[in-house]
C-alpha cells in the first residue's frame, strides 16, 4: 500500500491552514492599519466614498474586506517553494509581510487610488490635512500611508506565523500549537 494519500491530504491540509492564516492575518492587520490611517487622518469616510457612501462604517467594511483579501494575496504570492525557508520562521514571515504591504502601497496608492478617483469623477482626494496645511500636509499624508502600510505589513507577518508556525506562537493569540 502506498502512502502518498496520508500525504497529499496532509499537505492539502496544510495549504488550507495557510490561506486561513492569510485571511485572518490580513484583518488582524488591516484592523491596525485602519485604526492608523482613521486614527491620524479621519480617513475611512473617504474610503467608503470611493464606493459611493461616505460613511466611516462603509469606509471600515470596505478596508477589512480589502485587507482579507490583500491577506490571501499575500498567501498567492509567497506560498511558493522558493519562498519556503523565508516562511520558515517568524523573522521571515515579517520580512515577506513588510515587502508585501509596500508592494500594496505601490500598486493601491499608484494606479488603484488614482483610478477610482478618476471613476468617481474627483479631480483629487478629499483628504483633510494634519495640523500644518499646506506645503507639508502631502509630506505627512504619505508619512502617515506609509506608517500605516508598515504597521500591516508587520501585523500581517507576525500573526501569520503564529497561525502557520509551531515556534511561531505567541501568547496573545488563543492557537494551540499542537492543534495546528
């Protein structure tokens, strides 16, 4: 008798955890991230206007339903052999966390945000200004996106490998590791 069946439902049953992991690691971290960006800049009414009701409970559904997705990206992107030691380990799951929010940041602050202002016909995003308007209001609006993209990044890293990795665990989180 062959064994090969015990271990391709063990390694199916492993994929299934991961893509759990990212999805739940992309809210845990996108909760961070909106308590950032509605925090410093009062920005989840504008969020939900993008989808046509500027309400911050819209604008926080349609963050948290983003950031689980961007979670099971995250999962389509590094769940790869070549990215297998990086996954290894609690450094390394932060590390691919961190780059993957950036790589976010770039694409949704670059092409996505621009597009959807343009769908929505605004000439440029109605975001009001930190303390000091003016000149270095753009400054700090991208000091406050990028803090906040870094703050998903490493959440979304940290609680991934403690959902996916038995050395992984921290004690915040209610996983037994055994049970993993």
């Amino acid at each position: 008798m062959s064994n090969s069946g015990g271990t391709e439902r063990s390694d199916a049953t492993a994929t299934g955890r991961r893509w759990r992991a990212g999805a739940v690691s992309g809210l845990v971290a996108g909760a961070v991230m909106g308590l950032v960006l509605h925090g410093a800049l009062g920005l989840m009414p504008t969020i939900g206007a993008l989808v046509g009701v500027e309400t911050a409970l819209v604008g926080w559904l349609v963050h948290l339903v983003n950031s689980t997705v961007f979670g099971g990206l995250f999962v389509a992107v590094f769940d790869r052999p070549f990215f297998a030691e990086l996954r290894g380990d609690v450094g390394g799951c932060l590390s691919l966390g961190v780059v993957h929010s950036a790589l976010l940041g770039v694409v949704t602050g670059g092409l996505l945000l621009p597009t959807a202002i343009a769908i929505a016909g605004a000439t440029s995003l109605p975001v009001p200004t930190l303390p000091v308007p003016g000149l270095t209001a753009s400054f700090e609006f991208g000091v406050v996106i990028a803090v906040a993209h870094l703050a998903y990044g490493f959440v979304l890293g940290r609680v991934f490998a403690a959902f996916t990795l038995v050395d992984g665990a921290v004690d915040w989180l209610p996983v037994d590791p055994a049970n993993r």
